[in-house]
C-alpha cells in the first residue's frame, strides 16, 4: 500500500530508525513481507538458515537495501498502484489480510501456540497467491475475481483458466524460502472443508479460523464462530473478543498510514485513466530516472571494490529480480578478464580466479567486453557460441542461459557482469535496456573510481614506506659507523702495543680490513636515506657485464650451479648513465634470480637497441632517440601472483626469513632515476623475466 511505502522510506531516511521500526511496518503490508523474505531466503545470499520472521529478514538485508527495496517499490507503485487497484480493490485485500494476521496471532496466543509471530505472518500471507496471479495474469485474473460468486467458485474458475488456485500459488511462494514450512500449509488448506481441518496441526487451524472470521459480512462471521467452536472450543464472547480487538488493530494501522477501506472504488477490467504516449514515455523516464537514484547514492558511499560489487548484487536483485550474477574484472596488464566475487564465503564459487583471455573470439563473455555490447546466450540457440566454462556458468547459476553485460568507461575496459536468467526472465530485461545501461554506467564508473584511488593508495603506501625506511637506515648506518670507528681506533692502539714480530698483528690487519667491509656496507645503507644525484657518463656495456659476472660468478652462482648466458647486442656498445647505479640494479636482479633456484638453473643476460617511442614513462625530452633493453630472466619457478600485483613496492617479498622486500622497491627507484622503465612477466613454467629500458644517451 502506497501509505506503507512512504512511512517506510521515511523511517529508512530517519538516522534514528531501528531494525524494530523497519519491520514493524513491513509486517503490516502483505506484498512487502513477501518481497522482503523472498530477497531474504534468496540463496545468491548464501543464507545458512531459514528464515521466517520479518524482523530476521531486516536485520540480515540491511538498512541500505530495505530502503532500495521500498523506494523502488514506492515508484513502481506511483505509476502501477491505480491500475492494479481498478483490477482488484486492493485496499479490502489489505485490511482483509491484516485482519487475518492479527486474528491468527491472538488465536495463537489464546492457544498457547509457542510462534504466535509465525501465525501472524501466515495469516497474513494466506491470500498472497492472488497478488501473484494478478500481478502476471492481469485482465484475466480480475475478469475472474469479478465473475466468482464464493470462494469454491473462484476456485474452480482459477483451476480451469490455470491449472492451479491461488491457494497452491501462495505456498508455493513460501516453500521457496523453506520447504518444510508449515506456513505453506496454512496457505495450502485454508479453503478447504472444515472437516479436513480438524485434523490438520495447530497452525492450519489458526489460519483457517483466521480466515473464516476476517470476513465483512456478518453471515459469514457467524459461520466463523461455529468453526471456532468446534476447531478450539471458544464460546461466542471469546471470539467477540478476539475480533473486536483484532479490528480495533487494523483501524489504528489503516488511520497512522491513511489508507481507506470503508469505500472500494468502482472495478473496471480495463484499467485506469488512459495516457498519451508521450505522457508515458515521459513517466517511464522519470520512472527510470527515479528508480537509480537510491542506487547512486549507495555506490557513492561504497569505500571499496567488493562494497561496490556487493551494491550491484543487491541493486540487480531489487531493480531487475536478476538472482544470480558474476562478476569478471578486466586486468590491463594481462589483457584477460578475472572473476571475482565480494564475499569471504564460497557464494563466488568457482569462477573466483577464473581468467577468460580477453580476446577469446569463442567467448560469449570475452566478445562482449571486445565489442562493446549486451550478448546473451539465448539469441543464438547454436551451442557453439558458448565455451565449456561459459556452460558451466549455465550451470552453476541454475539457470536457462546468461546474459553478458559489458562495463566500460568511456574507451577503458572496466569487466563484465554475467547474469543468470530464464528466457523469459531474459525477454523482461530486453524491455528495460535503457534502464539497465544507465544502471551499468553507474556501476562501471564506481568500480574504475575505486581502482584508480586503489592505485593512488599503493603509490602513496609505497613512498611512505621508502621514506621510513630510508630515516631508519640513515640512523642505523650512522650508528653503525661510530662503533665501528671506535673499534678499529682500539685495533690500532693494540697493535702499537705489540712487538714487530708478533704473529698477531696479521690478524689485526685482517679484522680491520673485514671491519672496513662493515664500514662500506653501512655507508651503503646510509646513502639509502640520501636523494641522489646521478653521475652520468659513457659507460662500456661489454665491461660491465663481464666486470659483474665475475664477481657474482664465484660468490653467488657458481655455489649454486647456475649457469649465465650473456648475449649483448652489437649495436649497442655504449650507454651514458650512473655506472654504479646500474650495477647495483643488475646485482639485485641477478641476486634474484639465482635466490629462486636453490638447486640450479640458467640466468640469460641480453640487451638490444631499441627505438625509444615504443616505451612508457620515459621523459619527453629523450623521446625519438634509442633505448638500450636489458633482460635478465631465469627458468625458475616463477613469482607468486599475490606477490606480482605488487612487485615493486616495499616490504612486499616471497622469500621469508631476513628478507625485507626492499630489494626490488629501490630497483624500481634507480630505473627512474635513470630515466628508465622496469617490467616484468613471470610464470610457473616460463620463470621470470625481468625487462629495464634505458636511454643510450
């Protein structure tokens, strides 16, 4: 009822609202009840439990989607709720449905029935099945309401048109969020013979006196107390009792959300007031318009990329009843889409990890996000246009089909969103793509917004670290040296104490050269807190390769059985750069290397001449003139990929023990400062290459 949407909202705007006030007034609103356990019990949610109470159904949905789900239904409302009311007086189905409840809870409690709640709530839902009917049968259903005479009536008329009554309608509704529920059944026999009831369990009972005495008439009434009497035993002024109170209820209800129900409006097959095309392409935008404004609004406050998708989630459901979505994120750097899903729980299933290669001309998912465009897997019945995985999808969803959805921002690839549905569930989206691609845009924009602040964090996170670290090994290799100063001062007084001729002296020389080593490594770490500047001058590539594999050759690889294979390019003999800077990239790098193959491997040193447009990041200044590329690769296991999204920030490292993950952090640091760029590919069966480019002059 319009009246208990809008208390609704406005509760759900009120920033003193509680759970208890949420779902105080849904439980007065047949329809609303319904639609909020049904999203409840959905098992996109993975809800472990059952769950049957409205107050339960709020808590687990959350303010955010209680609110979507009322402001969404307040607007469909606004352009639906006069023609279905002049198909079925839809304030009378209302107090008839409240008068039922709350009749059903007193009866309960007069009974000591334990869930007096759960009574509440099957009365209230008894007559659900008609809603359902007339909501996807229209003109027929309310021919039909209007033709039958009784109940038996209407029953036999809806069995024929149908094949089912309103009765098995509604339960089914409710056995969809438990099986088992006994509510199902309360909604199953409540126009049954009274002599089948009697010996039905309590609850069906409840519901089916309930039923008997909510109707307006008093004949009806009458009949109510003698089926009262002979279902519980209560006497005339017990039943008075109970539905005087009951009534009472319903009218403090109807006055606090003024809805009238004394006088039913005239009922017309034909619906409401005509419209103009015109007036209705108008409302239907506004409409549009209207219903993703609450969703913009949670996007906006969504502070990261699983909020952000779990909003999606929750908005597909409310906005289009799509149940089951996927969602696959495209990674620039691999050019593959990867499925992910906002939950800790197992809801992502199997497609969380999943790559799709982006250009896989065979992927119904894959040509979406190529071609820019919704792709469904019901236009083209040709099982050839879907992938193994894809059908697993299928599959996976309990679904007819899919429906891919691309996410895009302007010209950059965002992912794409893979809907589960029917085919007929797929016909109904079709009529709503205006509202869908706004709906889309919205989403797409929110989830590259949060990468690209993702990025600005990392950097950010990363230059703090540096700077820490650069404070602190300052500090270090300042104190370093004063002690180490101070040692080889008493070295020097020790040996001036001993004769010429004393063996020990030697072995004073040789602690003070060590201890000069000391000195140079901490002198290193200390200029680790320096800015730099970059002495640059011609340096022989030849020579410096053959300078560094000797030392390493002995020190790091030839312990290790790993074999360097040097291959330089002939047309690049000279680079002009920090001599020594270089240096230090190369030995990390081939430090690296021969780190992630304890048990032997082979290490390929090459570089060659390349033109330097074909690079990123390099100066515009040096733009048009040659690059020097350098590899060092290694055919050993590979990077981990929690390690390689953030190789080359600080303190981020695979190898454990003493390692402190700043090694690759200050190559990356030096290349830049060379004027130079540093990639990577790495993979568990091709090992790791690392890729520098750098000015030749």
């Amino acid at each position: 009822m319009p009246g208990v949407l809008l208390k609704l909202v406005e509760r759900c705007t009120s920033e003193d609202s509680t759970i208890e006030d949420l779902s105080g007034i849904i439980s007065i609103d047949p329809a609303l009840c319904a639609r909020t356990i049904h999203m409840a019990n959905s098992p996109y949610r993975g809800v472990q439990e059952t769950i049957t109470s409205v107050a339960k159904a709020v808590a687990r949905l959350g303010e955010d989607a209680i609110k979507n789900l009322a402001t969404t239904t307040l607007v469909r409302q606004a352009f639906g709720y006069s023609r279905w009311n002049s198909l079925m007086n839809l304030p009378l189905f209302w107090r008839e449905s409240l008068l039922c409840a709350s009749i059903a809870r007193r009866v309960a409690q007069k009974t000591s029935y334990p869930r007096p709640e759960e009574a509440f709530l099957a009365g209230l839902l008894r007559e659900i099945g008609k809603l359902l009917l007339l909501v996807n049968f229209s003109e027929e259903y309310a021919a039909i309401l209007q033709d039958a005479v009784d109940d038996s009536g209407l029953l036999v008329r809806e069995k024929e048109r149908f094949g089912v009554t309103h009765c098995e309608v509604g339960s089914w509704l409710i056995r969809q969020w438990d099986p088992k529920s006994l509510m199902a059944d309360a909604v199953l026999y409540h126009h049954e013979p009274r002599e089948r009831i009697l010996d039905a369990f309590p609850l069906v009972k409840i519901v089916y006196v309930s039923h008997a005495l909510c109707q307006m008439d008093s004949t009806r009434l009458l009949a109510g107390v003698n089926i009262v009497r002979a279902m519980f035993g209560f006497g005339p002024s017990q039943v008075e009792e109970i539905v005087s109170a009951a009534n009472q209820e319903v009218a403090q209800v109807a006055k606090s959300f003024d809805i009238q129900t004394k006088e039913p409006p005239v009922l017309s097959v034909e619906g409401g007031e005509k419209r103009s095309d015109k007036q209705k392409d108008l409302l239907y935008e506004v409409r549009d318009v209207s219903l993703l404004s609450g969703t913009l609004q949670n996007l906006l406050r969504a502070d990261c990329r699983d909020a952000v998708l779990c909003v999606v989630e929750q908005s597909l459901q409310i906005l289009f009843h799509v149940e089951k979505v996927f969602f696959f994120l495209y990674i620039p750097e691999k050019d593959v889409l990867v499925g992910v899903s906002p939950h800790r729980d197992d809801r992502g299933g199997p497609i969380t990890g999943l790559e799709i290669a982006a250009q896989n001309d065979r992927s119904l998912i894959a040509r979406s996000l190529s071609k820019r465009m919704f792709l469904d897997s019901f236009s083209h019945p040709d099982p050839v246009t879907m992938t193994i995985a894809e059908e697993q999808i299928v599959h996976l969803a309990g679904t007819e089909g899919i429906l891919c959805i691309p996410m895009l921002v302007r010209d950059q690839n965002v992912g794409v969103m893979v809907a589960g549905t029917s085919e007929s569930q797929f016909l109904r989206l079709t009529g709503k793509v205006k509202l869908l691609n706004m709906f889309v845009n919205h989403a797409a924009t929110s989830l590259h917004v949060e990468k690209m602040k993702k990025g600005a964090t990392r950097k950010t996170d990363t230059s703090q670290q540096l700077d820490s670290a650069a404070t602190m090994a300052h500090k270090i290799g300042h104190e370093v040296n004063n002690r180490l100063g101070i040692m080889k001062n008493y070295i020097k007084i020790l040996g001036m104490k001993l004769p010429e001729e004393d063996s020990a002296l030697g072995e004073l020389k040789i602690i003070s050269e060590e201890i000069d080593r000391v000195s140079q490594i901490a002198d290193q770490l200390s200029d680790f807190a320096r800015e730099k500047v970059r002495q640059h001058a011609p340096v022989s590539i030849e020579d410096l390769f053959s300078g560094l594999l000797k030392i390493l050759d002995v020190s790091i690889l030839r312990p290790k059985n790993i074999v360097t294979h040097l291959s330089l390019d002939g047309r690049a003999t000279q680079i002009v750069t920090d001599e020594d800077a270089l240096k230090q990239v190369l030995i990390n790098l081939i430090k690296n290397a021969a780190e992630a193959m304890p048990h032997g491997g082979n290490i390929h040193l090459r570089t060659k001449r390349i033109p330097l447009p074909v690079t990123l990041g390099i100066d515009d200044t040096v733009k048009g003139s040659w690059g020097l590329e350098i590899t060092v690769s290694d055919d050993g296991p590979g990077i981990p990929d929690h390690i390689k999204s953030r190789l080359f920030e600080a303190y981020n490292t695979s190898k454990g023990g003493d390692h402190s993950g700043l090694g690759l952090s200050i190559v990356h640091n030096i290349v830049e400062e060379l004027n130079g760029t540093i990639s990577c590919e790495s993979s568990r069966d091709r090992g790791t290459i690392f890729r520098i480019v750098l000015p030749l002059t």
